[in-house]
C-alpha cells in the first residue's frame, strides 16, 4: 500500500515560496544522492519533493529515471506520466517512447 499524506492549505503566499525553496533543496540533494549511486536516499528525498511542490515535474521524471533503473517499469511509467502532464517533460516523454508506452 501506498503512504497517505494528508494536505493543508496554505495561510500566505510565503508558506508557498518556502514550500517551493524546499522543494529545490530537496530536489538538489537528491540529484546529488543519485550522483553518488545511493538510489534509495535518492528516491526517498524525491518523494519528499514530490509533496513540497505538486506542481513541478523535475523530480516525478527523476523519480521514473530511478524506477526504470531497478526495472520497475510500472511505477517508472506512473512518475513520468506525472513529469509528463506536469511540465511538459521531454525527457519523460523520450523515457515513455523508449519503454513503448507511447507513440512518436
């Protein structure tokens, strides 16, 4: 099962630049992690920047990148749709044409 993360709304537009700066952070020290080859604190900081900013799609294609690596290509698949509808992603979609899961 899944992990349920329960949501509030934010009360100023700065609680959502903090958000997003963490988000970044985040995402950072993530690409960092993957650099240094320890995918599951990698995968771990990206799911956590997954909820620090919903919007943006970097660290859903990230996260694919990880679960096509291990061959999870299910949950590879879902967080590329996601980097996908987000942003627009063009390496999710390259990542989606080249696991067939789409067509050019």
């Amino acid at each position: 099962m899944g992990t349920i993360v329960a949501f509030r709304p934010l009360e100023h537009p700065s609680e959502w630049t903090s958000q997003v700066d963490a988000a970044d952070a985040l995402l950072q020290t993530a690409l960092k992690a993957v650099a240094a080859g320890r995918s599951g604190e990698a995968r771990a900081l990206l799911r956590r920047a997954v909820v620090a900013d919903l919007r943006r799609a970097e660290p859903w294609y990230w996260l694919g990148a990880l679960h096509e690596q291990t061959q999870d290509i299910p949950r590879a698949a879902q967080a590329y749709y996601m980097a996908l509808e987000l942003g627009r992603s063009v390496p999710a979609r390259e990542a989606l044409l080249r696991l067939g899961l789409i067509r050019g």
